[in-house]
C-alpha cells in the first residue's frame, strides 16, 4: 500500500504500531522555482493556493529527517528509480550516512535560505 501523505500523516500512521514493516520517503523539490511551478500547475495556476503552500513548505521540509529515505526529484525516472531500489534493497542505511544526511541537509538550506 502506497500513500501520498504529509508528515502528520506519517506520524498518525507510524504511531499506530501496526504489524507490518513501514518505509517512509520524502520527496525534495530540486529548487523552490521548480516548486512554484509545480504547484501552479497543480492548483490550476492559482498563485493564492501555490503561495500558501510554499510557505507551509518552509515549516514542514524539515519534518525530513524523520524519514526513511529522502530523494530529490530533479527527474522523474532517476527519482523513480531511486525510490524502487530504495524499496527493493530496505536501504534506509543510506540517509544514517553521515554524508548523505550533509547533502540533504544542504540541499533543504538552500531551499529554504
């Protein structure tokens, strides 16, 4: 079962203690412009709509660290791809890396600076 959720979400699902295994992933813009963009068009170009959300992006970007795994979508297939590996090998090691965690770490400053 995939959901698409925010991070309380996450939380109220994560808190449940269900048996089954849980893998989170967060998935970063590759800019805040492309995010913009992205949300209008999601929203049918409605800047009220893409600017609330950019400003409650700022507050919850953070909430990644609380995740499995934490991918940036510059391009579709290579986050795709990132994202079924991540699931296939269980590689949640991987953002535990120390320079891993620095990368991302970086990459929400400079979305969020």
């Amino acid at each position: 079962v995939i959901f698409d959720i925010d991070w309380q979400g996450t939380n109220q699902i994560k808190d449940q203690n269900l048996n089954y295994k849980i893998l989170t992933i967060f998935i970063l813009p590759p800019s805040i412009e492309e995010l913009y963009k992205r949300l209008l068009n999601r929203d049918k170009n409605d800047e009220e709509i893409a600017n609330e959300r950019m400003k409650q992006f700022n507050e919850d970007v953070h909430y990644w660290k609380n995740y499995d795994f934490v991918v940036v979508n510059d391009d579709l297939n290579s986050c795709y791809n990132k994202i079924i590996n991540f699931i296939e090998n269980n590689d949640s090691e991987r953002l535990k890396n120390s320079e891993y965690q620095k990368l991302i770490a970086q990459h929400v400053r400079n979305l969020t600076s």
